[in-house]
C-alpha cells in the first residue's frame, strides 16, 4: 500500500486539524462553564493564547490520517487516532512533554475533568478531521 504525501493534502489536513482543535476547545470550554455556572448565560470568553498550541498540535496529528487505516470505519479511525491531541492537550497544560511520564498515572485519568478532556477531543477533533477528511477524499 503506498501512502501519497502531496503539499497540498498534508495543507488540507493540517488546516483541518487546527480548525477541529480550536472547535474542541471552545466546546470544551463551552462545557466547563456550564458546569460551573449552571444554565445561565455564558459571561467569560475563553482565552484566546489557550487556543495556539492545541491548534497547531491538531494540525500536526491530523496528518496522520494519511496512514492506511482502510480496515476501520471513518469513526473508529477518528476516535482512535483522536487519543494523540487529546493527550497532547493535557500534557501541555500539566507543564508540556518533559512531565509526560508523571502525568500519565492510572489515577490522573479517574478525575472528571480529564476524562471530560479526552471525550471532547476525541469526539469533536478526531470525529470532525475523520469525517470532513474522508468527505473531501484526503484520508487515506
């Protein structure tokens, strides 16, 4: 099976990447408000410097929809290689990759928040790029 890297695709699925990153963490965001807050009225924007790293780690992940996954449905492929940014994401903001081997403790993934984490990235990040890749013919 050869895999076919042209600027142009790996543009595309980086661009995605990043658009899907920045979603998931304005849903994310969207979802701890209403958590603390209750039903009311969202009054806090989200900080727009929290959305930099995420976005160009999403596009970095999402290049690796070129791998040749063909034996898996589109979201069973997102959902599993939407692990990447999610752990990507909580790395960065427990102190970034350097604490990569204290953060991954069994007990770290038990908390609420976290897993709230990995579900919002899994589902809006690796969904999205899956399907939108997969739609536009760029997933391999």
């Amino acid at each position: 099976m050869q895999i076919t890297l042209s600027f142009q695709r790996m543009m595309y699925l980086y661009g995605l990447g990043s658009l899907m990153a920045a979603a998931a963490i304005t849903v994310n965001w969207f979802i701890r408000e209403m958590m603390g807050g209750g039903i009311a009225v969202v009054s806090v924007q989200p900080d727009m410097a929290s959305y930099y790293m995420p976005m160009v780690w999403g596009g970095v992940w999402a290049i690796a929809f070129v791998l040749p996954l063909n034996m898996m449905s589109w979201v069973v492929k997102g959902l599993l290689i939407g692990i990447g940014p999610a752990l990507t994401y909580l790395s960065l903001k427990s102190g970034g990759f350097d604490k990569i081997i204290e953060f991954l403790t069994p007990d770290r993934f038990l908390r609420h928040d976290t897993l709230l984490v990995v579900l919002v990235f899994c589902a809006v990040w690796g969904l999205g790029v899956s399907y939108f890749a997969r739609k536009h013919g760029q997933a391999a």
